[in-house]
C-alpha cells in the first residue's frame, strides 16, 4: 500500500511540474520577441515556384516592425494578409510556436495552362486565377497560345478545356498544345499523329471526347495515325475527318 501511496504521489508531482513548465513556457514566450519567421508550403504535387525564404523576406517588407514586436502582440491575420500578398499562394494561417517564431503554413496555387498570347505570358490556377510565370521553376502544363484574350469568358473557355484535360488522366497525356483561332474555335495538337483536333467551344467536353477516344482507339490504328490532318468534334454527335492532301 506504502509503494502505491508513493507511486501516485511521484505521478502527480510529475504532472504539477508538467503544467507548471508549461506555463511558464507560455509566460517566456508571450514576453519575448518574434526570433524568426517559418514558412511551410503545400506544393499540391505541382513544382516549386515560390520558395519560403521570399515568402518570409515579403512578409517583414509588408510588416517592417514585425522582429521588434513581442510574440504576445503580433497580429496573426496581418501575417497572413502579407503573406498571401504572393501571387504564388491561395491560402496562408499563422501561428506561433515555443521557440518564439511566427509559423505559417502556406498552400501554393496549382497551374493547370500556360498562357502565351497577346504578348503576355501566364499560369492560370485550378481556381482560373492568374499565376504570374516564375524565376524559380516552371510547370509541365499544357500551353495555350492564339487569339486568346486577357480575360472575359473567352479565356475562361480555354481554361475550361484546361481544366478537363487536368481532371482526366486517361486524357491529358495525349495533348501538350491548345490553340485558339480567329473565330474563336478550340484546337488541341496531340503528342501522337501529325493532325489537330478541332474542339470548337468547350461545351459538351465528355460528349466530345468519349467520340475522340473512339476513333483513337478503334479507327485512327486501322487507317493510319498520318492519314488525317485535322479531326473535328466540333459538332454534335460528329466525328469528322480531314484527309491530308
């Protein structure tokens, strides 16, 4: 009985030292400086094109006063607003930790099309946001050039198209190009065959592949992958194919 009287006195002079270092941790902490400034992104699969270090540099440019502020003042949503200040990030949330730094934990915008038209070159997000390209590094997305307007529900039909090809994977890795011309047509160039793929609008997408896919799959390997030069889905419940010259 004299063992177990004892055991229980040590377990909860081990807590009372637990909560009382606890404590005082959070006193040492909420009385000190900001030390440092730690930034975690979620890259979403995609590749790097804002490191941490410029997301922290960003941050104390936007917040000058932020070292010389005690960790119990600092404003966390401003921290957050900075940050996402970044035309590379779509969500921030600041913290604190023990050591006394700022932690933010940061999620990257994820490109789905590079943009090149009307002299200007740019990502467009999964959100249809517009992701300046980056120093850093580049993403193997599908490029979009032609007569591709800056916004407007034009460019939301090429990012519409983006977007599917991204959303299915049975079918993004066989086109790497989309083409807009004059008339306001969609076209896609595929990695295999020497021809184009008329698209037209992005309406009516599974429709519009589920007939693509067939004629992949059962016409094009029986006449032939350089036999057409343009397939067209344009048009409803149509597949229709150009003969090369």
């Amino acid at each position: 009985m004299a063992m177990k009287k004892k055991s229980k006195i040590i377990s909860i002079v081990c807590v009372v030292l637990l909560v009382s270092l606890v404590v005082v941790a959070n006193i040492w902490r909420s009385r000190s400086l900001v030390r440092d400034i730690r930034v975690d992104i979620d890259y979403q699969g995609a590749e790097e094109l804002v490191k941490a270090t410029q997301v922290s540099k960003l941050i104390l440019a936007e917040l000058p006063d932020l070292k010389s502020t005690m960790l119990r003042d600092v404003d966390l949503k401003a921290v957050e607003k900075a940050a996402v200040k970044s035309p590379y990030l779509s969500k921030c949330e600041a913290g604190t930790s023990i050591g006394g730094a700022i932690v933010l934990y940061a999620v990257q915008r994820r490109p789905v099309v590079r943009v090149c038209a009307k002299g200007e070159e740019y990502y467009l997000d999964d959100q249809g946001c517009r992701v300046p390209i980056s120093k850093v590094g580049s993403c193997d997305v599908v490029v979009a050039s032609g007569n591709i307007p800056s916004k407007g529900d034009k460019l939301k039909e090429v990012w519409s198209l983006a977007m599917y090809l991204d959303s299915h994977p049975d079918v993004s890795p066989l086109f790497d190009q989309i083409y807009r011309d004059e008339n306001g047509d969609l076209f896609l160039t595929p990695k295999l065959g020497n021809h184009v793929v008329q698209v037209g609008s992005a309406n009516d997408l599974d429709e519009k592949f589920h007939n693509l896919i067939a004629l992949y799959t059962r016409g094009l390997p029986q006449a032939g992958w350089e036999t057409y030069s343009q397939v067209s889905v344009k048009y409803r419940g149509q597949v229709v194919c150009t003969k090369r010259k």
